[in-house]
C-alpha cells in the first residue's frame, strides 16, 4: 500500500514569502504529526492531529507557522513571512492512533524548504 | 519532558566490525523506546521500538537493542557491519499528553562503514 506522501520534495522561496507543505498520511491513519529537521536543532516535534483537530501545537516554533488537517486526512503546514531560520527539512509522519505509544508513526520522505 | 541524549554524532567502523550506537534517555514515567534509520534523502524508518516485556529487542536488518533501566540506557547494536548500513540513526522515546503521544528525538548518530 501507500506510504505517507508529502508535496513538494524541494521547495525554495524568498525570505518574506508563505509556503504550503503539504502531507497525504496512509488511508485509515487517524494521528499525524509535524517534525522539523534542521542542521542546528536535529528533529523537533512541532503539532500532532488527531483527526482534524490539534490537541498539541506546542512545538509550532512562532505565529507565522500554522497547520490544518480536512476530511481527517490531508494536513497543510503554512509558513507565513519565511525567515532564513526556516530552512530545514520538514516532515509528516501518521499513525493509527495517537493514543497510544505502541503505535508506529510511518514517516513521509520529507520536504526540504529553503529560504533564500 | 523526556530528552534523548546520542553519545558520538559521527561513529565509523569497518565492514564486519560490532556496530554499537549509544543512547540515554531521561523520562519521567516508564518509557517507550524506539530506533529509526535514515537513509539520504528518504524519511525514517522504525529499526525497532521498546514497550514492554523483553529488554533485549530485536529489529530489522539484523539490529538489536537492550533497554536497561538502571543505566537509562538504550543501545543499538549490530554484530557484523554491513556497507548498506551507512545511515543516520534516531533513538527516540515517546512523549505527548494525556491520551497521545508524540517523539522526542536525540540529535541522531551518523554511522560510516568502511570496506
């Protein structure tokens, strides 16, 4: 079956710009996850959904990152007025659940944003 | 909070040797225990995980881990090195709230094997 699939793979903007990333999750995942991967701060967890709402937005790093999930499947993460510091890797993962720990999160391969 | 602490950001070893990545972690509560692998340009990938039960854990690719709670340890081992296990390594341990959880990520270990 499908994997996580993320859109785009490479993206590079100009600082000031938004950017959407998006994350398609395995069909029948409900839980699923932001991470951001940077040369400085290795893997940092940043919002979890659990359907389409978003129990834990405590690692969103300011106000200009924002996140959705619809239908309780694809999830947006925008980031507005990019920042050089927002460079990294950016990567989705989705479990069955989130409610419990036994649950593999599957991780998408990623988008890597740049700002110039 | 957990934390997750990687011993060597780089570890080399020739192709046959033992591979041994450190891991330590700090929790609060009795924790879930897991290694990734990542490969370049590819997402991660579950090496094995910890819950309960056994200490000794054993995953894919011939890889094992042993979870010894007095040392708050979590090493990942490997007898024999293999040319394809060139990756970075992620030991994490589950974090989150009341009813979820999430990862908590130790800076990861690059593993290079020579011939």
């Amino acid at each position: 079956g499908a994997g996580v699939s993320q859109s785009p793979s490479n993206k590079v903007t100009e600082k000031g710009k938004d950017v959407e990333l998006r994350c398609d999750p395995i069909s029948g995942h409900t839980a699923l996850y932001w991470y951001r991967q940077s040369l400085g701060q290795g893997l940092e967890f940043l919002i979890y959904f659990q359907g389409n709402s978003a129990p834990d937005k405590s690692g969103l790093p300011s106000d200009r990152f924002s996140a959705e999930r619809t239908g309780g499947s694809v999830s947006t993460l925008t980031i507005q007025r990019t920042q050089q510091e927002d460079s990294a890797v950016y990567l989705c993962a989705s479990s069955l659940s989130g409610g419990s720990s036994y649950n593999e999160q599957f991780f998408g391969p990623g988008t890597r944003l740049t700002v110039l | 909070a957990q934390s997750v602490t990687q011993l060597g950001s780089h570890v080399s070893v020739s192709e046959g040797a033992l591979v041994l990545l450190r891991c330590n972690y700090s929790s609060s509560v009795p924790p879930y225990l897991f290694w990734y692998v990542q490969y370049p340009n590819q997402g991660l990938q579950l090496l094995l995980k910890y819950t309960t039960g056994a200490t000794l854990v054993k995953g894919i690719n011939g890889f094992e881990a042993e979870f010894k709670k007095s040392e708050t340890s979590f090493h990942l081992t490997k007898p024999s090195a293999h040319m394809s296990d060139a990756a970075e390594y992620f030991c994490a341990v589950s974090d989150g709230g009341p009813g979820y959880s999430t990862l908590t990520f130790g800076k990861g270990t690059m593993l290079l094997v020579s011939p």
